[in-house]
C-alpha cells in the first residue's frame, strides 16, 4: 500500500491591525467664577453690581410694614416693601442701572442699551405708599435708608446718589471723592437735573 505523502508545513501570517490612537482626555471644565467679584458690570449679565465695600445705607432707617385697614371712611393709608422682581422694583433697577451703565461706567449709550442694578445698595429698601379710597388708592413710591435721613422718590432723585457711591466705593481715597450732586445733598432742582440728564421734558422752573 503506498505511503501518503508527508504533510507539508504552511506558514500563516497574521496582521493584526495597530491599535486606534487614545482619545484626547476632555478639557477640565473651568473654575466657577464668583458673580460678583467688585462693583460695576457682572460680567455675562446686563446687571451692574454696587461697591460691595462701601455703603451710605443703614436698615436701621427702613421702615415696618403697615397694616391694610380702611376707616369709617373707606379710606386706608399704610407702607408695604416692594420687592424688587415685581414691576415697580424691575423699574426702578432699570432706570438707576441705565444711568449708572451710560453716565457712570460708560459701558454703552445707545438707545437700546438697557441695564439692570443687580441690588439695592446695603441698607436701602423700596416702599409703596398706599393712600386714599381701599378700592384705589393712591399709590407713591420711597426709597429709603440713606444714612443723611434723604428719601428719594423716583430712581431720578436717586442716581445722582448712586453715582457718589459708586465714586466713593471705587476711590483710593475715599475723602477725596467728589461731593454728591443730588438734589438733597446738593440743593440743585430735581427738575433741573431731570430735564438735562434724564431728557425729561419739564415745563422751566419758575422764580419765585
């Protein structure tokens, strides 16, 4: 019976593939920043921040918040706090913002530039006067604590007193500040003021 051949030897080449180069790790996220870190623009906001180490204000002035109660009249006369994320609070923080963004920092003046305070400054708080009939009052807005006893009745009587406390948080010097120009402190006509930094058209003073 014939002999099978012998079995002959095959050589397999294996090719592997070279490994996937490793992915990139991803980038850290960056460190939490803290919102406010001194007075001016917040930054990614349209807020502005008052000094946070200087004050006029002392809470000791604010007012308690008064009881609805209507008399035989059917009249009430009382103080509520308005806080500042309903309408009248948005106003006032808008109007007191823009003026210190386009008079004070100088961020942007366009007409479509509209800028927030992101608080009061320490020690103030807004009021609403409610007097007259309970179905209707009258209503009349205060804002209150400035440690000289000054009550600023519009965000315009009052910017020109948040100026000074931006100038006098940020100066290196804070005795050589200039002198607040409103009208409690300066004895200028708000209506002065109004008209030529506010643009508000105001029938002229009247010389008495």
């Amino acid at each position: 019976m014939a002999k099978a051949p012998p079995a002959r030897a095959v050589t397999v080449t294996v090719r592997t593939r070279p490994a996937p180069y490793p992915k990139a790790p991803a980038p850290a996220p960056a460190p939490a920043q803290p919102r406010v870190q001194h007075s001016g623009r917040i930054p990614g906001t349209m807020k502005i921040a008052f000094p946070p180490n200087y004050t006029d204000g002392d809470s000791s002035l604010q007012y308690e918040d008064g009881e609805k109660v209507v008399d035989e009249n059917g009249n009430v006369n009382y103080l509520v706090r308005i806080p500042l994320t309903d309408g009248t609070g948005k106003s006032w923080r808008k109007k007191i913002g823009t003026y210190l963004a386009h008079h004070v920092l100088d961020i942007d003046r366009s007409k479509q530039s509209v800028w927030f305070v992101d608080k009061l400054p320490k020690g103030y708080a807004l009021y609403e006067h409610r007097k007259g009939p309970s179905y209707s009052p009258r209503t009349d807005h205060y804002l209150v604590g400035c440690e000289l006893g000054h009550i600023f009745r519009s965000p315009q009587e009052f910017a020109f007193h948040a100026k000074h406390i931006f100038e006098v948080g940020n100066a290196s010097d804070p005795s050589k500040a200039p002198p607040c120009a409103c009208k409690y402190c300066s004895g200028t006509a708000q209506s002065d003021i109004s008209r030529r930094f506010f643009n508000m058209k105001l029938k002229p003073r009247k010389n008495t």
